[in-house]
C-alpha cells in the first residue's frame, strides 16, 4: 500500500461539486509555544490511498496516531476500518481521507508525526516540529 500525498492543513473545505479545499495558513510545520505542557487541538490530517490492482476489494484497518520526540504515541491511535472499491465500485487511481486530529498534550519542544499505518506497515510520517517561545 502507498499513500500518494499526506499533509497536516488547518482545515479542509468540502465542495457542493464533490471537491475539497485544503485550507493551509503555514502554521504546521513549526509550531511555537510559550510554555510546556500545553493542550493544542489545531490540525486536520489529509492523505490519498493509492487503489493499485493488488489493494482494490480489500477490507483494510489504517490507524492514525501522533508521536512524540520520545517515540511514545500521544492518546489512542485512532482506527478506520475501510473496504478499498474495486475499480467497477470507483475508477479513480487514489482514495481521499480526512482526520481530524483530536486535543493531546504536548509536553515539550521536539519533532513530532502524524503516522500514518496498517497493522504490518508504516505508510506514511508527516512530521511537525514544536518549538518553545
């Protein structure tokens, strides 16, 4: 499995015609604060699932979780269980999911993710880094 495009935005704007919007002001590739801990709740994550032929008609479990500097997970990786369409059920080449990720605590400056991952696989890290003021 391969996710194509994964990026933490500010918020995602649906469309009436089916599109989205990806509302992106800069803010997460570095945040800053002025003190430690702090409770943020700030980010969407958006990615697209590649449909390869293999992948297509399978039942999936793709879970999200943030990870701290320390590599511990912050809070519950949350789980999506998804049933991948065949290409009859949808024809385009990518499937678009959107999270919103939940409040967490954030204990300290450092790199931070957003992963991205199947029970066997790590698909994907979209990295953030937290600074202090």
């Amino acid at each position: 499995m391969n996710i194509l495009n994964a990026m933490l935005v500010d918020r995602i704007d649906k469309l009436e015609n089916g599109r989205i919007d990806l509302v992106d002001i800069g803010l997460h590739r570095d945040l800053m604060f002025d003190s430690f801990p702090i409770i943020w709740d700030g980010m969407v994550l958006f990615f697209e699932l590649e449909l390869t032929p293999d992948v297509r008609g399978k039942r999936i479990h793709i879970y999200v979780a943030v990870v701290a500097p320390d590599s511990s997970v912050l809070g519950e990786p949350q789980q999506f269980p998804v049933h991948l369409p065949t290409i009859d059920q949808y024809d385009g080449d990518s499937l678009p999911f959107d999270y919103n990720i939940p409040a967490m605590s954030i204990s300290g400056p450092g790199k931070y993710c957003v992963r991205i991952h199947t029970s066997s696989e790590i698909l994907r890290d979209v990295s953030f880094q937290v600074h202090q003021r």
